[in-house]
C-alpha cells in the first residue's frame, strides 16, 4: 500500500484494503474508491488489483479482481466468444466502479442489469471485515444475497475486491434499426405493439428531442436471417412511421450504440432519470419535453434521462408534475443536477444496513 | 377450529390476542391439529408449533406480529410446506403464521409486464391465470402445482427453465412485509427500487428472517414462440457429462437442460410408460425455445453435439402430446421415486458445470461404499445436482449412512467449487455447513445484515445461519448432531 500527496492511496490486494479502511476509521477520514473525488477524502486506487482469478470458460463465469477495466474484461471474454451483456459507458472504468454504480444501457431491456450476473463477491466493509458472498457457481442460495446488494450501492456498504459473473454467448449478429414518428399517438401505439411484437428485440429506445419527431431505436439479435426476419416483423409493429433507417447496420455498430445510450445517464446535461412504467413513456415524454427540455429513453423498460442543453434544470413544478404522476404507481424521479447535493433517498432498513457494514462512516 | 388450553410458551392472553386480531377459526392450537405443521417437506426435524394462525390480511399479520414481539414469542412464515430444507420447522415452537388464504392475484399488467400477488398464491396458479395472455411467471419449480410465491420468494426458487429464464430474484421486482418489529413496509415496487439500494434483491432467498411476505410484484415473461424438445440417451454417464458440457461450451443457452440416470428412468417408465430404454444409463431431456425461425438450427447444432459426445439416440419430440408427456415425467420424478423405496432423502448440491463428470462418478462411488442406492435427476445445465438416496427409514443404520453419504456428497460440491444449495435453500437442514462455506468474518456479516431486519432473532429463529436467534438451536444440536438430511 503506498499513499500520495494527493491522498490517492494505492492498493495491490485485500489486506491493502483493510489496511487502508482501518486508518480511515482511526484517522476520522473518508475513503472512496470512486474517481471522481471532491473534499477531504482519501480515493483508493484499485488499478493494480486487475488479475483474471479465475475464467473458466466453459463453465462460462468468471473472477476477476475489481481493478480491472471494462475494456480488459471485454477483450478478454471476447477472446471466448462470450459477454457480460451489460452496456459499457466508459471502457476505462473499473469492474468494481461499475458494479458500485450499476449504470444500465440499452440492453437492460433484453439482458436485465448487472444484478442478473453477479454471482460471487469479496469485499471490505467499513471495519475492515474481508466478507464474501455468493460463490463461484451459477446457481447457489446460500447466505444472504449480499451481492445485489453491493450492486449500485455507490461505494457506500464497502470496497468490492473481487468479483464473479455468470456470462452469455455473443450473438451471432446484432443490429438496430431506427424508425421516425411525427406524431405521439402513432409512438405509443408502436411501443405497445413493440410489447407483443413476433419478434424478440433487445433495445427499444426512445429519443424525444423537443415534442413534434420521435426516433425509435430497435435492436434484434440472432444468426443473419433471424435478424432480417425480426426487422421485417418489426416494421409490421410500426404505427405511422415518416421514415426508416438502419442505425447499427453489425455487432460493432450496435455495442458502440448501445455504450453511449448507457453513458447518457452519466453526461452532464442529464439533469434526471426517471423510472416510470414503459406504457407511461410518451406521457412523461411530453411534459419533458414541454418544459423545453429532452428526453432519451429506454423505452421498453421505462427509464428515461432528461437531458438539457444548457444543463438548465428540470423546473420545479414540471418535478411536482412528474412525481404525481409517478406516484400513482411506484415510479421515481432521481435529480442529478441540482444545487442541493443529490443525496440517495434510502429508507430506513437501507441506512440500517449502511450503519451496521459502516458504522464510523469511512465511505462517502 | 377448536381452541385448547395453550402449551409451552404461549400464555392465556397471548392466546386470546391472537384469536382477536384472526378470529377463532382462523387459528389452531389442539395438539392433533397441529400436528400437521410439525415439519415440511424435510422431515427429519419435527417440532409442533404451539399455534398456527392463518391471516387474511397484512394488517393481521402485523397484529400478530406485534403481539408475538410483547410476549417475546418466535413466529415463523409457512407457505405450502414444501420446503425440503426444514424452513418452516417452529424452532423453539411458537405461533406459526399461515399464508395459504392470503392468495390472491391483484393485479396483472401485461402491457407493463408485471402482476402483482398475495403470498399464498400457488406458483402454478399464476401462469394459470396468464394463459392466452401471451405472457407467463417463468420460476417453475418441479412443486410449482403446490408451492407458494411467497414461499418462492423466501427460498429463491428455480426450476428446470430457470437455466435461459433465471430463478425468483430475477423475476421479482418489489415485496411488502411485515418487519419482525409488525412494521408494514414496502420495497422496490412495478419500477423497481429508484435510487434506493437493491432490498429485493437481498429479501429474495432470506428463508423467512426478514419478516412475512404480504405482497409480492412479479415481473412476466412473453411466452416463447415455438420450442424444440429433445431426448438425447447415453450409454455412460461420462458421455452425458460430456454433451452437456459441449452444449453450454458451444454457447447455447437451452431453455432446459435436465439429466436423469437409470434409476429414475426406470422409475419413470413403470409410472408412465413413456418409452424410456430401460438399458440407458441416462437420458437428457432438453428443450429450445424461441423464435421459430431459429430453432430447427439450435435444434439440430444440439444433436450433432450430444451425438459427437457418445449419445446412442437423438429423439425430437413430434407432437405437443409428447412434449407434455416427457414433461410430465421429469415434473413428477419424485413421484416415481416412491416405486424405489420406502424413504428418500433429496440433495441439492451445485457445481460448476464442467465438474459434473467427476461429481457424478464421486456419487456411484459414495453409493456403492456407504451401501445406499442414489439415483439422480437434476437441473444438468446449472450444475444443480439432485442426488436422490434411497433407504428405509425404519432401520436405523441404513439412515446413519445415508446421512454420512449426503454429508459427503455436499463436502464434494465445496471441494469442486460448488456449493451446497442451488435452490433448496439452508433452513435447519444446511446449517452445520454454513462455516465450511463462509469464514467466521462473512457469517459474522451476515448477522448483521439480519439484525437490520430482525433485531430481536425471533422471526423464523435457528434457520440459515450458524449463529442465529438461539432459541430452540439447542434441542435439534443435541438431537441430530452433524447434518441432518431431508428424507
Ligand atoms: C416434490 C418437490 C419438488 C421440488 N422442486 C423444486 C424445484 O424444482 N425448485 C426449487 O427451488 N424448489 C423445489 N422444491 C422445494 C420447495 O418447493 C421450494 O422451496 C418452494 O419455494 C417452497 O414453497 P412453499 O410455499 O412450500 O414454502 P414453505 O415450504 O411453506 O416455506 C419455505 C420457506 O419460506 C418461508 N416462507 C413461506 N412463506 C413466506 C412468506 N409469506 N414470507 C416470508 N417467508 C415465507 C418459510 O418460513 C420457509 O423458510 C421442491 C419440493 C418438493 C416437495
């Protein structure tokens, strides 16, 4: 473990970890391991701790130390012909950052997120506990699944050192193909047939720039002719469109397509993501985009950033309007640009279980 | 329903609440009827409940709850009792809270892709409810005709088509309990968790520790378009480790992927008549499912593979009459098993996929040391192993070595890798294993996380962890020392 002027604290393994927790606790100092770091807080630098622990491929899992970049785990898994089908927004971004962060692409809608593929974990909580769960095999319900719960918790429950997943095959091929609309009623009716289409997307992304055109963003997967005869199915789903056209005419396309659309959500003209259910889409579209504002969104599943230019913030009343809405049925609205700090809105067993894995409050 | 003098740990006024906030007939406390909760489907450990109370609604659990926590009284959630873990064993006695007439579906979106279910529905009875949707709950769980969501929720449950589909937690979205304290809370929800952190996911698979289920939110699933069913048998069990492998190796994600050895096929075949080569020394039933336009390849890719692994014959199911047959016969195995023996004793080991050529050899082998016939049926392409050991369970020897075969056979599953539940869960049964999978540090965690949820440890106590909620742990430590097996 060695430590700089910039109170970047570098680490080669978990014992650094404990080590490093454990002064934190002493010193009454914060600790992240997030790279973006602002105010007194010591950032871990887990970049050396990025070794493969174990890939057996043919049982298609692997570990892997959390240090390791996305693009190093990508390439590597590629080498298989296999995936961790979770969008990458930010290839230099480490496997435990994106596990802590949980950002969620495009392919949610056909793949699910990264708590469908965390198996196993090993990790430091703030007293400096080296704790495990989970395992190395697909299927296992021993102990308490404290792997989804380290997925998204932004750092806040411990420092992830290890990591196993449960991979998938590369498909074949993956395209997407985009279709134009003037007008909302013709959007809704497409996702609603989208919902029962004969076809089997994986992407159904929504852009609704300013209120008068919509694009919709369609992703199939399969062997070629599977794919040619999921567009052609696809086109049948489209209610009124003004235009087609192929957005990621192959694989390559389509996985570069698929890492900006989850990237969105962490740009900076993203003022906020809301969770809505998929049939309420157009709607809170509108009222988005009413309030000069865009919004880009994966569809099928619901969510949608709200995006602004000039990273003016969703007003106040346009917030009352959506909340109400979403009230109605367990949506939720996150502002990510605001002048209060975005603070998580946890409930009380969440902050009971940040207290008991972090009682003195090391992890920002 | 009759209500006795009360026994054991509950008072008169304890009694009396309870009947209040239930009514009379909606609970038991004579010692004959209670005797039907003294165990689930892991019948090793009994202990009869001093109560059972079945409510019909949240704000009844919470009152009984409540009551239990001022007198100081466990409580443990029953679903349908299928559990084969001993999940729903009163440790410690108790009052038992029933689930089973709070089984309702109260909503089902399919444009939104969810339904929303009381705890007590049975697994089936959804899919049931969603026929020509288009849509269906995609856990089946061989018990699904008897099993509850709720209780699905508890244990996690798969099936054989959570191998492409998933098991419980990816299909649950939100959950409402009742807080060991009779708090009603709810989280995640139809938009799942927001900025929250992800407690369904935790709540999943937590074996009733963390309060009662009293609403679940179920993700649906669009119904495949078409399917393929194959029959692939094998003159050696190695061959079939083999084909298995090659098809997971050649990235295929079959919908279904289950081995099942001699023993069962002969089981079977005297149950159902189906066709099974009684000289095959296992057969693999898998299933493709899809887009039509893809699946003659996926089909055909399937049956080059297990035939380059050794396998003597290749059947695709011609009718949707066979299908549901061979269905039928993999869903009612255990059934068949009663034409075995007289008692049988349910594993449930995982190892990774690869290790299963040498698990299996280590079984025959365990079988034929410990003098236990052990047939096998099992979810093949997640490495879930179901070893089944046959005994008598009259003598008492013969159940003393199929408890040291089980013991051994899970011990092998840590060595490999594995572990010692796929899907069953720990419940009482898996307890003395817990340390050998996790270090004191990890299980040390864990009971952290479950003072979050169930500060006082008298929410389902003795299960899952070594350590947890004292009461009642001693009476079964001195009474079955070392693991117990569910027979
Ligand atoms: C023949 C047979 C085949 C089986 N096949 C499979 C299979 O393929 N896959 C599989 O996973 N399992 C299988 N099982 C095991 C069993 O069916 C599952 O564990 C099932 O989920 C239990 O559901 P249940 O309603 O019977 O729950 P119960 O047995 O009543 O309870 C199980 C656990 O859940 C808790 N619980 C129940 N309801 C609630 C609630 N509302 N809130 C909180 N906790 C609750 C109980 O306290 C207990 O810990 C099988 C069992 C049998 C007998």
């Amino acid at each position: 473990m060695s430590s700089n002027a910039r109170n970047t604290v570098t680490v080669k393994n978990v014992r650094d970890i404990v080590d490093a927790v454990q002064s934190a606790g002493t010193d009454a100092t914060s600790l992240t391991a997030a790279r973006r770091v602002t105010g007194n807080v010591h950032q871990l630098d887990l970049s050396s701790m990025n070794a493969v622990v174990e890939y057996p491929a043919r049982d298609m899992t692997i570990t892997v130390e959390a240090g390791m970049t996305l693009k190093t785990l990508t390439c590597l898994l590629r080498s298989e012909g296999q995936q961790l089908p979770v969008d990458v927004a930010d290839p230099e971004m480490t496997v435990g950052a994106f596990v802590a962060s949980d950002p969620a692409g495009p392919r949610q809608y056909g793949y699910g997120t990264l708590r469908d593929y965390l198996i196993g974990i090993e990790a430091v909580d703030g007293l400096g506990r080296v704790f495990h769960a989970g395992g190395r095999v697909v299927k296992n319900v021993a102990g308490y699944d404290l792997c989804r719960l380290m997925v998204g918790s932004r750092g806040s429950l411990g420092i992830l050192s290890q990591l196993t997943f449960k991979l998938k095959p590369v498909p074949e091929q993956f395209v997407i193909q985009q279709w134009q609309f003037a007008a909302e009623l013709d959007v809704a009716a497409s996702l609603d047939s989208l919902n029962k289409s004969a076809a089997r997307p994986v992407v159904i992304d929504l852009d609704s720039p300013n209120g008068s055109t919509w694009s919709l963003n369609v992703g199939v997967e399969g062997p070629p002719n599977v794919c040619e005869w999921q567009i052609g199915q696809l086109a049948c789903d489209m209610s009124n469109p003004t235009s087609t056209e192929v957005c990621a005419p192959d694989t390559t396309a389509a996985i570069t397509y698929c890492g900006s659309g989850a990237r969105r959500h962490l740009e900076a003209e993203t003022v906020a993501v809301i969770n809505s259910l998929p049939s309420q889409v157009p709607h809170v579209c509108r009222i988005v985009n009413e309030q000069g504002l865009s919004a880009t969104c994966h569809a099928g599943n619901g969510v949608i950033a709200v995006q602004s230019n000039d990273s003016k913030p969703l007003p106040d009343h346009a917030v009352d309007q959506i909340e109400s809405l979403l009230k109605d049925y367990g949506g939720h609205l996150r502002i990510t640009k605001s002048d209060a700090v975005s603070r998580r809105r946890a409930g009380v067993f969440s902050a009971g279980l940040v207290a008991a894995l972090d009682p003195h409050q090391v992890f920002v | 329903m009759t209500i006795s003098a009360p026994s054991g740990i509950i008072s008169d006024d304890l009694l009396c609440e309870l009947a209040q906030h239930v009514g009379t007939d909606q609970l038991l406390s004579s010692q004959d009827e209670l005797l039907v909760y003294e165990c689930d489907g892991y019948v090793v450990e009994k202990n009869v409940p001093d109560v059972v109370v079945f409510p019909q609604s949240a704000a009844e659990i919470q009152a009984v709850v409540k009551s239990c926590v001022r007198h100081g009284v466990p409580f443990v959630p029953r679903g349908a009792g299928t559990s084969l873990a001993g999940g729903c064993l009163p440790v410690g006695g108790g009052v038992m809270i029933s689930l089973t007439r709070m089984k309702q579906i109260l909503e089902i979106n399919t444009r939104d892709r969810y339904a929303v279910v009381q705890p007590g529905l049975v697994n089936l009875h959804l899919t049931r409810a969603l026929a020509g949707t288009g849509f269906h709950y995609a856990p089946d769980p061989s018990s699904q005709g008897a099993c509850t969501i709720g209780g699905n929720v508890a244990t996690n449950s798969g099936g054989p088509h959570t191998l492409k589909y998933g098991v419980t937690v990816n299909h649950v979205t939100g959950v409402e309990f009742v807080s060991p304290t009779g708090e009603l809370v709810q989280i995640g929800g139809p938009c799942g968790c927001g900025d929250d952190l992800d407690l369904p996911g935790l709540f999943v698979g937590s074996e009733g520790t963390f309060g009662i289920v009293t609403k679940i939110w179920v993700k649906l699933t669009r119904n495949p378009e078409s399917c393929r069913t194959m029959l692939a048998v094998f003159d050696s069990t190695d061959d079939t480790s083999q084909a298995i492998s090659s098809i997971i190796g050649a990235g295929i994600v079959p919908a279904a992927l289950e081995m099942m050895d001699q023993g069962i096929i002969t089981a079977l075949e005297e149950a159902f008549a189906f066709g099974f080569p009684l000289d095959a020394a296992a057969v693999l039933l898998i299933e493709v499912d899809g887009l039509d336009v893809a699946l003659d390849q996926e089909a055909e890719t399937i049956i080059t593979l297990c035939k380059q692994s050794g396998a003597r014959e290749v059947r695709l199911s011609q009718t949707e009459e066979e299908r549901a047959l061979l269905w039928k016969c993999r869903k009612q195995a255990f059934g068949a098993i009663g034409r075995l023996a007289p008692s049988y004793c349910t594993q449930d080991g995982v190892v990774p996929r690869t290790k299963l050529p040498q698990i299996l050899k280590f079984i025959a082998d365990v079988g034929e040391r410990c003098n236990i016939r052990i047939v096998n049926v099992f979810h093949a392409g997640d490495g879930n192993l179901h070893p089944i050991l046959l005994f008598d369970e009259r003598d008492r020897e013969q159940v003393r070595r199929v408890m040291d075969a089980s013991d051994e056979i899970l011990e092998m599953c840590i060595e490999l890798g594995g572990s010692v539940t796929g899907e069953h869960g720990i419940g009482v049964e898996k307890i003395s294993f817990m340390n050998r999978l996790f270090s004191e540090q990890d299980l040390d965690v864990m009971g952290d996380v479950r003072r979050v949820f169930n500060p006082d440890g008298i929410c389902s106590p003795g299960k899952l962890l070594p350590t947890a909620g004292a009461c009642g742990m001693e009476h079964i430590q001195r009474e079955h020392p070392g693991r117990r097996a569910a027979m």
